[in-house]
C-alpha cells in the first residue's frame, strides 16, 4: 500500500495530510477558523461549515504540494464520517467521495476518536497492545480500554463538559480570545496553583467518569471579582491544577483497575503543559508508562485519519463508496452505546 | 464535448450529461437529506452516459441559493471531483439561470413550483411546493433549467474561462438581499 490522503473538517479545522506505508507523516496542513468563531467565544457549526467549503480543496493541494505528490500517486482516500459537527463532516466526506471517485481510489471511512487514539499509536507502536487511552479535547473527554486494535472499552466518560471545554470557558472568564486552551496554559504558567482550592469534581466518587461543568462556576465568580488582569494567572493555574489533578488520577486509577501498565494522551488537551509533566511523572511511582502524542497530532489533524487508514487497509478494510456523515457513530464493538460526549 | 450539470439546491438532485448531441438526465435517490440524492445524480448520469470523470470536459452547477447543506455537498462534492479528474468546472447561481431562461423567453418552473413566464423571472430558494412531488416529477419540471446549465458550461468552456475547482463557492441567498451579487 502507497500513499494515503486523510480528510478531517470534524470541528473548525479544516486538515488534509498525506501519510506513508509506514506511517510516516509526508505532509499534514491544518487550516484553523479562529478569526471566524471569536466573536462568539465558541464554535458556530454553520459558520465552520462554511469556512470549511470554501477552503478545503485549497487546503488538499497544500498537503498534495508539500508532500510533493500529485493525487494519481495517492493510493487511499480517508475521511472521518464518524465524529463532529454534521455539517462540518459532510463536506469531508463529500471532498473524500469527490476526489475517489474521480480517480476511482480506494475510500476509507474512519472514527475521529478513533484516529485520536491512534495518534499516539504512531508514536508509539508499542500501544498496539493493550493500554489505557485518555482521549480529551473540546469536543469528547473519555477513558478507553484500548483490548486492541478495533477493540474499545469506554470505561469512563464526561458527564457533562469536556476539559478542554472548560478550559475554552475559563479562557472567556479570563478575557482571552477563543479558543483559548492554549492561553489559558501559557497564563497558568506565570501563576500560583495552590492560590485558589477550586474543586476537584468527581474525584472520590469512586467511578471513572468525569465532570467539569461544576468548575466552572467557582472560576467565573472568582474572575469576576478580579480587580484588575494581575490575578488572571493564579486563576488559570488554580483552575488548571484542578483539571490536570482529576485527569490523572482517573487516568491511573483505570490502569491500575483494569490491571494495564501502559497509557496514552491524545486529543487538543494532551498540550497541556501540566498534564504532560504530571501524567508521566505520577505514573512512574506506579510503574505505568505514559506515551504522549506530539502536540502536531494532538489537536485535530488529518494525519491520524490517514494513518488510521493505512493500518485498516493493511489489515483488509473494504473501501465504501456508500457512506454517510453518521457524526454520533458509536466507537468500536464494544462501546456500542457509548457516545462520546453522551451522559450515562 | 461533454458536460454535466448538476443541481441541488432543491428537492432533490437532478443533473444531465450532454455528450454530442445527446442528452441523458438522471436523479437522484431520496436518502437522509440530500446527501445521498447528490452522489447518486452524479453516479447515475456518468454511468448512463458510460463517462470517466476525467472524460468530462467541464462540470456546472447550481451553487445556491437553496437547501444549505445539499447545496455544500454538491459544491465540495464537484470541486474535488473536477479537481481529482482534471476537470474545468463552472458555478452559476440560480438567479443567474433564472435570468438567462427568462431573456431566452423559456417558461420555467422555479424553485417555489411556479411557472415563471417571460418577464416574471423571480426564482425561488425554498422547496416547501415540492414537497409531495416524487423524484422523477421533479426531475420532469427541472429539464429546462438543467439544459440552460448545460449551455452555460458549453459557453464558459467556450470562452476559455479557466474553473478553477479552488474557487468554486456556494451563493447564499443573504449576499443577494445585501446587493454583494446582485
């Protein structure tokens, strides 16, 4: 198998990425939509959409150009038509549809969180086996049994926000301009984590779910009591010490529970600075190792859809001509009601 | 030469290949909304006709206003098959088309299921009249409309205009009532 291009518009990024046999990244362009969604300190789905038609073939020949490829060296097309914003993943899907039929290319559907936990697959072969997998970004924020490849156990889930959610909101609180995930953490960094107790929802409750709507409250009312932006970076480091602490002990409470000494972080909140320097250094007290994916895979990307493909057409996937945006798609046999960001 | 057409902004998608002098046209099945009606419009007219898409040499269609999401589909959906194939493709908005048919003098059936005669060009952009109507039925009231897109591509490809698949745009109604089209 030769060259696969990989389609993924699940949110706001528009990515187009050209991955090898060997899952290497020959090209991956990410086209964000920060301009168009700030205002609204959030994502508006028509207007991605939008964003994302207009965009998306310029987007595919940048991948093609900078992978130094034309589409009749491709071998595969790939698109995610399993997570996101319907109107959003439509247009992929379409573009991926579009461009296979007009060379008559193997189309390979593939499952956005799916191709998340992949991510750190590529880093790390070794998680083809077993492991535990905290997949956490904007839109889902979960904790996957990964049995093997194919083979997915949600052991716990949000119940209400994601953490990079929160993160986005606390952002707003803090006056920083959407998205603001990375703000917030760069803020966090100048700050005191121990000058706010903010809650740590949910992490005595005995379960591996989460929760973060409930932290937000306490940080908005004490942002708005800020007299001045001076106190804006405790605020971010107390909010972001309470987010990363839950995120780690859940993450090593489901390997020791379920018996796995591997984990891995993918997803846009896998960036965290904090997470990254407290996930691997608690998990080594336990004997866990902890992979984390580059930051360049973390948040969306078409690379990861275009590996993910690699690997299900080495291992005899069927191209589809028939497939639809089904962006609530449950995640592997045995998470069959799960849905990502779905309570209960 | 051959072109095909392609509509979506209503009920369902409709589109015809005209190759020589023949013209085959083909509608598509009604799925989840429009999604699957694109595809298979398309599908079904290259295999009728028995077309490669790199056989074509233009594609035109109908970039709005209509039904939002059909309309994306078919915008994204032909952009990246003309790019794929190497294919010039052409967007005319449906008052373009309107306008054409009525200084052609062609009676239509627009988009609200009204005929509109000549001088009475007011092409809709809501398919609520057509909502009982089957495929085929509305493919029947579509055909003028189709053959006026086939000729547009015939004159674009004609006066070397380059369709670009990279630029190909949806029209939305609201650039019309702001003036930025009109």
């Amino acid at each position: 198998m030769g060259l696969v291009l990989g389609i993924e518009t699940a949110c706001d990024d528009t990515a187009a990425a050209v991955v090898d046999a060997d899952f290497k990244v020959r090209s991956s362009v990410v086209w964000g939509q920060k301009q168009t969604h700030e205002a609204f300190n959030g994502v508006v789905p028509e207007l991605a959409a939008r964003r994302h038609a207009e965009v998306i073939m310029k987007v595919v020949k940048q991948a093609l150009d900078e992978a130094r490829v034309s589409l009749s060296d491709i071998s595969a097309i790939a698109c995610n038509n399993q997570h996101g914003l319907i109107r959003s993943v439509v247009v992929g899907v379409s573009t991926a549809r579009g461009l296979a039929v007009s060379q008559a290319l193997p189309l390979i559907p593939v499952h956005h969180v799916e191709a998340h936990i992949f991510s750190a697959i590529m880093t790390n072969p070794d998680l083809f086996n077993e492991h535990i997998c905290l997949a956490v970004a904007g839109g889902h924020n979960a904790l996957i049994h990964v049995h093997g490849m194919g083979d997915y156990e949600v052991i716990g889930r949000t119940l209400d926000d994601s953490a990079g959610e929160a993160f986005d909101k606390v952002g707003s609180y803090l006056g920083l301009p959407f998205p603001a995930g990375a703000q917030v953490d760069a803020l966090a960094r100048k700050g005191n984590a121990r000058a706010y107790a903010f809650p740590r929802p949910k992490l005595k409750d005995g379960t591996l779910n989460f929760s973060f709507s409930g932290l937000k409250t306490p940080v908005r009312m004490v942002a708005e009591k800020l007299q001045s932006q001076d106190g804006a970076p405790d605020v971010a480091a107390s909010f972001e010490r309470a987010v990363v602490d839950v995120l780690v002990a859940k993450t090593l409470a489901a390997a020791e529970q379920r018996g796995v000494a591997r984990v891995s972080v993918a997803g846009g909140v896998a960036c965290n600075t904090l997470l990254r320097e407290e996930l691997p250094r608690e998990a080594a007290k336990r004997g866990i190792t902890v992979t984390l994916t580059p930051p360049k895979l973390c948040t969306d990307n078409a690379a990861m859809v275009a590996g993910l493909a690699q690997y299900k057409l080495r291992e005899g996937a069927q191209s589809t001509l028939d497939l639809d945006a089904t962006p609530n798609a449950p995640l592997g046999m045995r998470a069959a009601n799960y849905r990502p960001n779905q309570a209960g | 030469m051959t072109v095909l057409a392609l509509d979506a902004c209503g009920r369902f998608s409709v589109a015809a290949i005209q190759r020589g002098g023949e013209t085959l046209y083909a509608t598509g099945t009604a799925g989840r909304g429009a999604v699957r009606s694109v595809y298979s419009s398309v599908d079904l007219s290259l295999e009728r006709a028995g077309v490669k898409p790199a056989e074509l040499n233009a594609i035109v269609l109908n970039t709005g206003p209509g039904s939002w999401t059909a309309t994306r589909i078919a915008v994204t959906y032909c952009a990246a098959l003309a790019f794929g194939a190497g294919v010039r493709v052409f967007g005319a908005s449906g008052f373009d088309i309107g306008r054409r048919l009525d200084a052609a003098g062609v009676a239509f059936i627009d988009q609200l299921g009204k005929t509109v005669a000549e001088g009475d060009a007011a092409p809709g952009f809501t398919v609520n009249l057509f909502a009982d109507v089957d495929a085929e039925t509305y493919l029947e009231t579509r055909r003028a409309w189709l053959g006026e897109m086939l000729k547009l591509g015939h004159e674009k490809f004609a006066a070397g205009e380059v369709g670009d698949p990279l630029e190909l745009r949806t029209t939305y109604f609201q650039e019309f009532l702001t003036g930025a089209k009109r």
